[in-house]
C-alpha cells in the first residue's frame, strides 16, 4: 500500500486525514491541562476543601477509563470516524456544561462527561492512524497523536496564562459576567468544534468498511485516500483485509478472553499502557517548583518554568517523530526505560540528601542542580519515546479482528493507572520523595525488562500481518 508522492514522500492528502484524527489528542490534551488554571478559583467560589477540589479534578480521569473501555465498542458499531464525532460533542458539552456550572455537583457531572470524550479521542486516533497509515511511515503519521497531545498542552497553558493577564486573575469576572475560570472552561469549545468539523470530512477507515462488507467504499478510500492503483491492487488489499477480519459477526468483548483472563497480546497492550503511567509522568512536575528554587528561580517564575516544560515536551515529541520509523518501536522504548531509571534513579539519591526549612524541601549544595537536569532528561527520554511509542504500538499490535476492542481496553487500564498514580503521589511524597521516585524508577527498570522480553517490532509490517 503506498500512499505516497512518486518520490516517495507522504501524500498531503494523507498527512491532513492523520492530522484530522490526531486533533482529538490536541483536543484531550487541551481538556487535561486547561483545568489546572482553574483549581484556585473553583476551590474559592465553591469553598470546596482538598479532598473535594482533588475529586473535581481526578474525576474525569474515571470518566476517560469509561469512554476508552467502550470506545473501541462504539467504533465498531458506528465506524471509526462517527465515533470521533460522538468524541467531540461529548468534549463540546462539556465545555459548556463546566463554564456555565452552577455548583461543583454539576462541574463534576460535566468534567466526567469531558473525560468520557477524552476517552473516545486517545483510543478512536491511534487505531484510525493505524488503518489508513502505509507500513513504512505508520510511525511516524502514529506519532502526530502525541504531538498533538504536546501541543494542545502548550496552547491551554498560552491561553490559560492570557485570560489570567488581561482580566487580572483566574477568578477576576470579565466578559458576560464570567469569571476568567470559567472562560478558560469555555475555550475548549473551539478546539472540539474543529475536531468535530474535521472529522466529518476523513474518510472512514477501509478495515472497518471491509468488515461491514462494503467493499466498494473501501475500494474508493483505497484509491483516493490511500494512494493505491484501482483494480488488481486493491482488489488483493481488500481480500488480505478479509482475511483478517470478522465478516460473519462483529467484534465481541469474548474475542479477547484467554488462559489468564485476557489473552497475552492483550495483556502486553495492557502493560505498555500501565507502565507509561508507573514511572510518575504525570506528578513528576508537581515539585517541580522546587527544583528550579533550587538553582535560583523564584516560585513567581512558575510561568517561565511551565513554558520551559511545554517547549521540552514538543522538542521531544519531535525527536520521537524522526526516530521511530528508523530506529522502530522497542529499540526506542528500550532507549527511552534505559533513561528513565537512570534519570528517576539520580531524583531518588538527590531527594535522599533534602532538608525540610521551614516546612519547605531543599536541596544542599549542588543536589539541587543534579536533581533539575535528572527531571528534565526524564521528560526528554519519556517524551521522545514511551510518551509516542505506545499510542502507535497500540494502535498497530492487535490484529484486525479485535483491534478497536483491544485498543479500547488498554487505553482504559492506562487512564485507570493515571488516577492511581496521581491519587498516591501525595501520600508517597508526605513519606518521602526520595522514596516516591525509587518506586518510579523500579518500574522503568521493570518496563526495560518487559520490553526486551515480551514487546515485538512492528516496524514495517502490515496490519494483516498482526495475529495473536
């Protein structure tokens, strides 16, 4: 299959119908990050206590474990591209429903609801990239998902910062009588919205059309969209598809039963999801503050600390797109484990050697320093290689005739690991930090292992290719 320029380049065609789908992980991106501009202020209005803003917030992370676990359900029963539809509406809603609650009862139903459409969006783009993307640039198209995650990160982080500028603070009320917070809310309105008007315009995936035995829509993507030569070509493609497909039934949750409860594909698509949230990503940050006081920062450069943060994620999102159509998938998660339990490995000694000032952590002598370029390197080896890597082996590990499904179950157990994560950080922390980034660094080392043991290459290989 080449979707392809004579010279061998991706199409433009293709790259805006990868585009298009990826816009559902700037979008979830936007959805996780637009909220924690808005923490105080919704802590004030509502005078919640820790445990109640904490649950506003984590909530939509049970909700996107929901919307990821019937996500792949839904996919098959609507198609592919219906499905990012249902993403955005659901993310739209929420926009507004969260931006024009009334009490924190409400806010909480709606952020649920938004972290439902997050999860449609992280399981619907890897698995659509997958089924329209050529064998040798699968990779690299796989990896716009994390990009756009990166960057939807980045621009929620620009427009969070604006609001609080122009109107003084986030819960200073502006524009309608609306409280900056709730405008920070409001914005994720025009990213969904686009995601939904893009969607309408890709074409539906040709294994899904094959699989309801529409055969020649699927033909017509083949051609058009994929950059095949209509007749024997495609013909062959859409009996290879065949091949590997249910067309006598749809996709059932038994389909991946095994031995062990879920047969062991499943189970390493299970694993890829919950190690890239064990190793602490996403609370990594949550002293970062800390860190650059440490070598001189002010708490009040929290802006340039974040901007710092965000510019490193997209720089090393990039890396990861040029890599890992060459260096394939395990090599570059096996790189990216190596990283993370020597960097992880370094916080853990440096916060061994802290002292508590005044209620506050400090790092002596040159441990502070030590401590900063050990959290950075982490970002860089996890944002250049298991933040991408996973979504596309997910998105391309499972064969055809349980992909959605699977897709689906993994990508919940991943949200499901974020909330446990981010639910113990505090605790693990008030014990120890140095004990906290031990715990993180073990399981970089244990997904190492995993990896050179239990992960296969997918680099180049077709997705009729993939069995059980």
């Amino acid at each position: 299959m080449t979707a392809t320029t004579p010279d061998g380049k991706l199409s433009a065609r293709l790259i805006f119908i990868a585009l298009g789908a990826a816009l559902g992980g700037f979008v979830f991106g936007y959805d996780s990050s637009i909220v924690n501009g808005t923490v105080d202020a919704v802590e004030h209005e509502f005078g919640l206590n820790a445990v109640t803003i904490g649950f506003t917030v984590s909530c939509a992370l049970l909700g996107a474990a929901l919307g990821a676990w019937v996500a792949g359900l839904v996919s098959e029963r609507v198609g592919r591209v219906r499905t990012m539809l249902i993403a955005s509406i659901l993310l739209a809603a929420s926009a507004l429903g969260c931006g024009l609650c009334f009490g924190v009862a409400d806010l909480i139903i709606w952020r649920i609801v938004g972290g439902i459409g997050v999860g449609f969006a992280s399981v619907i783009a890897p698995a659509y990239i997958a089924e329209v993307s050529p064998a040798a640039h699968r990779g690299r198209l796989g990896t716009m998902q994390q990009m756009a995650i990166v960057l939807g990160i980045f621009v929620a982080f620009l427009v969070s910062a604006l609001l609080v500028f122009v109107m003084g603070s986030a819960d200073a009320v502006g524009l309608f009588g609306l409280a900056a917070w709730r405008w920070m809310y409001l914005s994720l309105l025009v990213p969904a919205a686009l995601y939904g008007l893009l969607s309408l315009r890709l074409p539906e995936s040709p294994r899904y059309l094959v699989e309801r035995g529409r055969y020649v829509e699927a033909a017509a993507v083949l051609t058009r969209d994929m950059g095949m030569k209509a007749g024997a070509d495609t013909e062959k493609k859409i009996e290879e598809i065949r091949a590997t497909v249910h067309i006598e039934r749809r996709q059932a949750f038994k389909d991946l039963l095994g031995r062990f409860g879920f047969h062991p594909l499943v189970w390493v698509g299970i694993l890829l999801s919950v190690f890239q949230q064990f190793v602490g990503i996403n609370v990594i940050f949550y002293y970062s503050t800390t860190l650059w006081k440490s070598v001189g920062f002010a708490e009040s450069d929290s802006f340039t600390i974040s901007l710092i943060t965000s510019v490193t994620n997209v720089v090393a999102t990039i890396v990861a797109v040029l890599l890992i159509d060459v260096l394939g998938r395990k090599l570059l998660l096996a790189i990216g484990s190596a990283i993370m339990t020597l960097s992880l490995g370094m916080m853990a000694v440096a916060f061994a050697q802290s002292v508590t000032i005044d209620g506050a952590v400090s790092l002596p002598g040159s441990w502070g320093i030590i401590a900063l370029v050990s959290a950075n390197l982490f970002v860089v080896g996890f944002g250049a290689t298991w933040g991408p890597a996973v979504w596309v082996l997910l998105g391309e590990i499972f064969p055809n005739s349980i992909r959605a499904m699977a897709l689906g179950v993994a990508a919940a157990a991943q949200w499901i690991a974020n909330f446990a994560v981010s639910t113990t950080f505090p605790a693990l922390a008030e014990a120890g930090l140095a004990l906290a980034y031990g715990i993180y660094a073990g399981f970089a080392l244990l997904s190492l292992i995993f990896v050179i043991f239990l992960v296969k290459e997918t680099k180049g290989r077709q997705l009729e290719e993939m069995t059980l």
